[in-house]
C-alpha cells in the first residue's frame, strides 16, 4: 500500500477525557474548536496560516465574544479534523489509501488552497492520490470504497470518477502486462482461500480483476461494471463471470438469510443490480442454471415485475440447457403447490415461441432439433420430480405435458415414468381422471423394457394394458420377418439411449420402479438369447412372464384368422394411437397353431 508523511514535528496531541483534545505547549491555547461531540484546544495561528475557513469562523467568532467555534458537518469527523491541525502545526501525519479521501475532502471544508499558502494540504493530496494511489490497482480499490462514507464531497471532487477510470483502464490491459498484485482464488489448488499472488512465470488468467472488486458495494460495484461495459472491450463471457462471481459473494444461500428482515432490501437491491448489469447479449455470457438462480431470488425477495421479466426472456432462450434440480422453484403461496409449476409452463411457452418463430417446425434444422429432445427430456424429468406432490392438480400435469411437440418425445418412456409417479401418488383419481392422463402417453412409443413393465403395471386403466401388449407383440413379429442388419444395428443403438434415459429418469420416489424394470429386462433379454434356436412358436413363451391378468388378455386376444385377415385396436382410455394396423399374412400367423381367426380389440 503507497503512503505519504508530511510534516517533520513530533506529535504533541494529547487527549483529557473522551471528548477533549489539546496540543501540549508552553503557549496557552487560544481557540476552541468544537467537531461533533469532541472540543479541540488549539492555537490560532497555525490554524489560520493555512485555512481560509478558520480565518473567518474566528473573526465571526470574536466579533461575538467567544473564543469557539463549531465545524457542522465535517467531513471525516473528529479524526480526519485532528489530520488537518497536525499538518497545520508541522507535526508528522501519513497518508494512505484509508484516508487519503476524508483528508481531501477535509481540506476542501477548511479551504486549505494554495491561495492561502504554497504547497497547502489540498496541493500535497492532490500529488499523492495522482502521482501514487491511483496508480496502483488494490489502492484504487480501497480509495473508491472509502468515498462512499464522504459523499456529496468525493462526488463533486471528482474522486469517484477518478478512481472508477483507473480500474476500468487497468482491467483492459493484457494480462500479459500485469505487473500489480491482485487477489485471485486459484481453484486448482485444495485449500478454497483467496490466495494474494503477483504475476511471477505462471500466465495471468484473462478474469483476475474479478475478485478484487467483488469486494465493493453495489452501487459502486454497479458503476465500475457499466463504465466497463461502455468501453467494449470485454466479452458477454466475462462480464457474466464477474457478476456470478460477485453474486456469489455477497448473496446468501440459507433461505433464511435471503428473506431476513434486517437483508430483504439489501439482497433484493443487489439482485435487481445484477439483473440490470447483465449482458447485452441475451444468448451468451450467463448459463442457464445461473439464471434460475437468480430466478429463485428474485421470487424470495419480492424484486420488481421487470426484474423477473428479464430473467424469463433470457432463461426461456436456453431453457434446454437447464437441469432438472434448477428448474425446481419453490412456490410463492402456500397451501399451493410445492414448486412453482406454472412459472416452468410460462418458461416452456416462451422456448417454443422462439423456436416456432425461427423456423417451421417440421423443418427445423439439426441445433433445433437438438434443443428439442434435450427439453422433452428435461420436462419429462421435472413431471417425474412433481408428480409426487399431492396437491399438483391433472390439469397442471397435463397442461405441461402437452406443451412440449410430439418431435420432442421420440420416446415415451419418460412420461411413462411421471405418469406411474403420479398415479401412484394419488390413488384416489376417477376413471375419466386415468383416462385424461393416459392419454398422454403413445404405447407405440414405449421401449421394450417400458412395455414389459407397462404390461405388469395394475395401476394403468385395463384397456392401456391391451395395448400394450398388442403392439409389442406387433413389432416382435414385425421385427422378425423384416429385420436388416442395419436397422438391427439403428435399433440397438436407440435402445442403448433409451436405456439410459429411463434409468435416469427414474424418481427416488419410485425406486421399486426402476427395480421391477431392470428385472424385466433380464427376462426379456433371455428369451430374445433363446429365439435364435427356437421356434416362432417358442417366442410366446415370453408372455409368461407377464402376470396371470395380462397373459389372460393376451391369449383371449392374440389369435390370429386366415392369411390377409386385419387386426384391429381400440383406442386406450383416452390415449391418440394411430388408426388400426393392417397386418401382413405372414405376420399374423402364429406358429404352431393351425387355427386362424380374426378379432378386434374394444
């Protein structure tokens, strides 16, 4: 830290109580200076020798018959005043970065100009803030910080802007050219304290201003970042580094500390600051997760109705890149809903607005696509994630999952998972209730594992279980008589992702359903192993493995009549299938049996 003394005289002040100073000499002291609640005893002459404000408080002071005189309002108080008499006496004061700012604006009070006497207080504290503190990076800092507790008077003096261009101008150089210590948390090492470096052979990151003024206030921290977005020269990237740096640093995590009485407006000023001082460019320069965040707070704080807009505009742009932990907001009102299931419904809206608006849909390109697939599956997680809450109403669950388009759901299987949550969880639903929410799910759609456990599932309504099984045994049969080495190649590869997709999809909540699934799985993973060397005849053995119910449909259904013959499907209980299937010859016999009829599902 740069420092500056003046004066060569030691120092005579001496105190008489908490409120009393005076100047030890053989001179009786001659004038009461009176700064808040301390009195000063002082000499004139020293004092009017250097002040032109003393020179007429005291002829003011005499014409009225008293030797005190009273300093309202002065800048510094007590302490910075005493810095002033110590330079008019000669004595030894220093100077540095803590108060180099109330010593100026002091000086300003008392009218300490060169008028008065060459080489006065103001002159020397001109020197020493151009010629050293504002030069250096960390006394910048602490100068700027100090001038808070002294406006209007840093303000009109200019010291605010001065020290806001000395930072601006120094995070614009060349980390190669830094030359100043700075603070850095080093995240490579073990320990998580910020550690002070100086550049020495390692390279200098690119963000190693960041951390040094995270620690000014905000209105000050605002000003520095505007003045640093103004000049252009840094990146979306980095100023949103730099604000997710600062937002780490002075807002809190607990929910109790957010929504404190003594912080509520503290922490709601600093995340209306942060959501102005965002990027221009909506696209770029802060992740998704970290503006839910923000999202979060915003909605804990009770911050402003533009404030929350913004952070929908700009969440809805990359919502696809969210995670399903980020979107669970907590819900405002209680008695309501655990989280905020309406807001992700209004996030959604706005993604699809965007992508429609681009391009057709049926014609989107491949990042479109891309986007899609990755918001089907992280809606389809958050309906597993809410389906557990017993006051989510159907219409929330179904309004969310219809607002996503069919291209965003290759699959079903993930739905299929929400939806056996949420039937699981409210046991209590009518039969028009199952039959609106089943018929969100496509069985063509459901992978064979899903199938199989669909299949097994006495929560389903009766009539989604004879699809189920229908249009499994369909594409077994399809699968045998027109299979290629390609699509058995595409086909095992898409079973891979939806493999993995359902087991990642699977609730905590509904950890019997992941282990019902995964033993389904290794029986039908036996049975396909014994098709090489058995008959078509021998693949029926498979539905033993479903229950006594489903094999009983199953059998009473599955009989086929004639070559040519149509096998027709009932619609489930509210579910879209496409219109009945046509049937080749060939793919409705079954083998070993030489009866052949025809039937129809209802």
């Amino acid at each position: 830290m740069k420092f500056m003394k003046l004066g060569s005289k030691p120092d005579a002040f001496q105190s008489d109580g908490g409120n009393i100073r005076f100047v030890v000499s053989e001179l009786p002291t001659d004038v009461i200076v009176r700064v808040g609640e301390v009195r000063f005893f002082l000499h004139k002459f020293p004092l009017l020798s250097k002040s032109n404000r003393l020179q007429g408080l005291v002829l003011k002071a005499g014409e009225g018959g008293t030797d005190e005189i009273y300093l309202h309002d002065f800048p510094g108080g007590p302490k910075t005043f005493e810095i002033c008499s110590k330079f008019c006496y000669g004595m030894t004061v220093t100077l540095n970065a803590y108060n180099v700012v109330a010593s100026r604006c002091a000086a300003e009070y008392l009218e300490m100009t060169e008028d008065v006497e060459k080489g006065n207080l103001i002159y020397k504290i001109e020197v020493f803030l151009n010629s050293s503190v504002l030069r250096s990076w960390k006394d910048s800092i602490i100068v700027l910080q100090t001038t808070k507790s002294m406006l209007p008077w840093s303000e009109e003096l200019k010291v605010v802007g001065r020290c806001i261009d000395c930072i601006t101008s120094k995070t614009s150089v060349e980390p190669a050219a830094v030359t100043w210590s700075y603070t850095y948390d080093r995240k490579l090492t073990a320990s998580d304290d910020i550690t002070e470096t100086q550049k020495r052979m390692h390279q200098v990151p690119n963000d190693w201003w960041i951390e040094d003024i995270c620690e000014l206030d905000v209105d000050l921290y605002k000003r520095v970042m505007v003045a640093l977005k103004s000049k252009g020269r840094m990146s979306s990237d980095m100023i949103g580094e730099a604000l997710k740096a600062y937002t780490v640093r002075w807002l809190p995590d607990s929910y109790d500390a957010l929504v404190a009485d003594d912080y509520m407006k503290r922490n709601r000023i600093l995340v209306e600051t942060i959501i102005y001082l965002l990027p221009s460019d909506k696209y770029s320069g802060c992740s998704c997760r970290f503006l839910l965040k923000l999202l979060k707070v915003v909605i804990l704080v009770g911050a402003r109705d533009p404030s929350k807009e913004e952070l929908i505009d700009r969440i809805s742009m990359q919502l696809h890149k969210a995670s399903v932990k980020d979107l669970l907001i907590p819900a405002k009102s209680s008695g309501d809903t655990i989280y905020d299931v309406h807001l992700v419904q209004i996030l959604v809206g706005k993604f699809m607005m965007q992508v429609g608006s681009t391009h057709d849909m049926n014609i989107a390109d491949e990042s479109e696509n891309i986007s899609l697939l990755a918001l089907g599956r992280l809606i389809d997680g958050y309906l597993a994630e809410i389906a557990c809450d017993s006051n989510l109403s159907i219409s929330s669950f179904v309004d969310l999952a219809e607002s996503i388009p069919d291209a965003a759901r290759p699959d079903h299987d993930g739905l299929y998972t929400a939806i056996d949550i949420y039937l699981t969880e409210h046991r209590n639903m009518t039969k028009a209730d199952k039959k609106r929410i089943c018929g969100l799910m496509d069985v063509k759609k459901l992978s064979t594992e899903a199938s199989i456990h669909a299949a097994q599932n006495e929560r389903l309504p009766l009539r989604v279980v004879v699809q189920v099984l229908f249009f499994e045994q369909l594409k077994a049969a399809g699968g045998a008589s027109a299979a290629t080495n390609d699509t058995s190649h595409d086909s095992s590869m898409n079973r891979a992702i939806l493999e993995e997709d359902w087991e990642g999809r699977v609730s905590e909540n509904d950890d019997s359903l992941k282990q019902q699934l995964g033993s389904s799985k290794i029986k039908a993973d036996e049975c396909q192993d014994g098709d090489d060397k058995k008959s078509v005849k021998d693949k029926g053995s498979s539905l033993l493995l479903l229950p006594s119910r489903s094999r009983r449909i199953f059998d009473k259904l599955w009989v086929g009549k004639g070559q040519g013959e149509t096998i027709k499907s009932s619609e489930t209980s509210g579910s879209s299938q496409s219109p009945p299937i046509s049937v080749k010859p060939g793919e409705a016999k079954s083998s070993g049996s030489s009866r052949h009829m025809r039937n129809s599902i209802s």
